[in-house]
C-alpha cells in the first residue's frame, strides 16, 4: 500500500505559477501538505503563498540555470525532510518546417529536458537525505502522452517528451536499490496557457484542474505511471503499436503548414 500523501508531506513543485503546476499547488494545499513553489517570476508565487503563508515558500528560479538552483536548494528543506518533488516546469514551441531553425528544437531541449534533470540534481541529494530516515521519497515527472506518437509540427516538443520518459525510466532503474520512486505523468492535451495558443483541434481536452485530481489521485494510489485521459492515451499506445510504415503515413497525413509559437508553464 502506498505510503504517499497518506500524512502531511514536504513538497516541491516546479511550473508552480501556472497551468498544471498551479492547480497540483492549489489541491496539495488543500490536502494540508507544507509547499516550496518555483517559477520564474516572483509575483504569481506570492500570490500563491497567500493561500497559505504559514505552509508555502516561494523560489523564484529559472529551472534551466543552476546558479539559479542551487541558490534555491536549501528552501526545499524549510519545512523539513523533503517527501516529494514534482517538476513540471516546461515550454512547447511548434516548429514551422518550411522555416525549419534548430533553435525551435533547442529551446525545447533546454527547458524540458535540461531544465528537469538540473532541478533532479537538487532534488535528489535532499530526497536522499529523506529515505536515510526511512521516509517516503518521490520524484515525479511530468511529460507528456506526445511521447507515443510523431505529431507533425512537434520534432522540438516530441523529442523531448520522449527524452523525458526515457530519463524516467532509467532513474527508475538506478534508483529504485534506494527506495526513491520515480513517477512518469504523461498528459494528453489540458487547458492551461501553454494549449490556448494551438491553433489545432484538441481531442479529449481536460481542465487543469481537472489534471491535477488525476495526478494527485494517481501519486496517492501508488502508481509510477499516471497518464490520462485514459481514451485519448491508449489510441496513441495503440497507434504506437502499428508498423512504422503505416505510422508514418498517418503522421504524414495529418501534417499542414503551421507556425512556430512558445509559451512556458512558469
């Protein structure tokens, strides 16, 4: 049975100001736990923080400098032993193929993939600090359902989804010998900031709000993999499952002319 969220539990949230992240915020503190939230811009944190002073510690930082990390690192432990970090900080920016630039892919890679595995290298030492006491420890990863399918338009976004989930499994692997869970969440399409730019029909849309109970209820109940919503995420696992040449003509069916444009879960 799972040990998660079951008493009042230290929590930090990355993405905090914004989207998924805020509402995860909003429902742990509702559920009593003690919060450090981290985004890029102060100003949404403190708004935050006001919903419960006492509980909530803001760290502005920006997740792809570790300058800016490691000034942080000490605050994941304000209110004790930390029990759980939740990184869902990330960008998505759409690259337009007849305007084909790396740079779409690199600011993908940078804040999704990189950003993630900085804040993983403050996140452990402290979660290993945790399991020491013989505490529950848990690091979570929020990706995205993205990762099972090549959406045209994605190459930047896709990639590093797919990165992330295989950067989840393989700490799964290594640290499961020290009890630290390891949990992939793989979203379909949420309403947040980040989706009311796209200028594509979105199957299967669910609140954010409506995200964060599926997260917290899927951390509470044990599960390392948490994707939703279940119809939309088994027609990719499915689609997964075709032969590549089939896949591919799919993909390729479903491709059209299309802009570039950026928005960041703060």
């Amino acid at each position: 049975m799972s040990e998660r969220l079951d008493t009042v539990s230290n929590i930090w949230v990355t993405g905090a100001s914004s989207g998924i992240g805020e509402c995860v915020t909003r429902a742990l503190v509702r559920g009593g736990h003690t919060l450090v939230v981290t985004g890029r811009r102060p100003e949404p944190l403190e708004q935050i923080k006001a919903l419960a002073p006492e509980r909530i510690t803001p760290a502005a930082a920006d997740t792809t400098s570790k300058d800016d990390l490691q000034s942080i690192a000490p605050a994941l432990e304000f209110h004790g032993d930390l029990n759980m970090a939740i990184l869902n900080a990330g960008t998505c920016e759409y690259l337009d193929i007849a305007n084909y630039s790396s740079d779409v892919i690199e600011k993908n890679i940078q804040t999704n993939v990189i950003g993630t595995a900085r804040c993983v290298e403050i996140a452990l030492p402290a979660l290993r600090r945790t399991r020491a006491k013989g505490l529950p420890a848990t690091l979570v990863i929020v990706g995205s359902s993205a990762w099972w399918f090549p959406f045209a338009r994605a190459e930047g976004y896709g990639a590093s989804k797919a990165a992330l989930a295989y950067f989840a499994h393989s700490l799964r692997a290594d640290l499961a010998a020290e009890g630290i869970d390891v949990v992939l969440v793989s979203p379909g399409f949420v309403k947040t900031p980040l989706t009311e730019r796209n200028d594509f029909p979105m199957p299967f849309l669910v609140t954010a709000e409506n995200a964060a109970e599926r997260i917290i209820s899927g951390l509470a109940k044990g599960h390392n993999e948490i994707a939703f919503p279940k119809r939309f995420t088994w027609i990719l696992k499915c689609l997964s499952a075709l032969p590549q040449s089939l896949i591919d003509r799919m993909a390729a069916s479903m491709a059209r002319k299309g802009s570039s444009e950026q928005e960041t879960k703060e």
